[in-house]
C-alpha cells in the first residue's frame, strides 16, 4: 500500500484485528523470519525481528487506547499533515474544522449507496405486489437518501 500524500484511518477494533494476526503469524513464524531473508547476517535479522515486535507492541497499546486509529507514511511532510488530522479529529465532528475520518466517509458512501440501491429494487417490483396497497404505499414513501 502506498500511503504517501494519504492519512488512512480505520475503527481501532478493525485495525487490532489485523495488527495482533501480524503477531500471531510473526510468533508463530519466527524461525522463518530470522533464516530466510536475505538481508544479511542472522544477527542483524533477530535485531530487526525484535524491532518488528516491539512496533507491534506499539500500534496494538496506542490503539487500545483510541476509538479510531490512523497512520501515513513516514516523510515529515504526511507526518505532520498526520499530526494535524489527528488534532482536528479530536475537535469533534460538530466543529467546522473537525476532521471526517477516510474509512468513515467511505463506508457512509457504500452504505447509501445499498440503501437506495435496494429502495430502487424495491420500487421497480411494486407490481409484483398484487393487490397490497399498503406495503406499495409504504415502499412508494421510501424516499432515497442524499449521498454525503
């Protein structure tokens, strides 16, 4: 994934999900990890082994204590972009400057999206409804709901 010029977001609990199956598989896997890499000396690949685990640790205590996690890539330009979206995050979505998370804004789009997506379908099998004039009224009022 290539995160330059993008502050990526997700709901902690998704993000711990992933991160902790990183750290089953690289526990699990050690072995591998520090025989197979062609990188250099078996040393120098338990020094980067324990460097992995120890930012896993990290990620998995920094998003324990958050609701929403988000990250970037590691040139100072994104980082402090970073640093700004996390504070206007906190200001809270009824503030102007709040920051409206990228993995928010994407599932409300799908959401709306299936939702008069299905009020479509909905619509176009009225007819197949037969005599039912109140279940024809009821989807009839189902209005589509304006994309954000």
């Amino acid at each position: 994934m290539d995160h330059v010029g993008n502050i990526e977001s997700e709901e902690s609990d998704i993000f711990l999900i992933a991160a902790q199956q990183v750290l089953l598989q690289a526990i699990d896997r050690k072995d591998e990890f520090v025989r197979q890499s062609d990188i250099g000396p078996t040393d120098d690949l338990v020094v980067i082994y324990a460097n992995f685990l120890s930012g896993l640790q990290q990620m998995i205590h920094l998003a324990e204590k958050e609701d929403v996690v988000f990250w970037t890539s590691r040139y100072q330009k994104d980082c402090d972009n970073l640093v700004d979206a996390i504070r206007r995050f906190r200001l809270g979505p009824q503030h102007p400057d709040y920051f409206h998370p990228r993995h928010r804004r994407e599932r409300q789009r799908d959401k709306l999206f299936h939702l008069n997506w299905q009020r479509k379908q909905m619509r176009q099998r009225l007819a197949t409804l037969g005599p039912d004039k109140a279940m024809k009224r009821f989807i009839h009022e189902l209005k589509d709901r304006p994309e954000v």
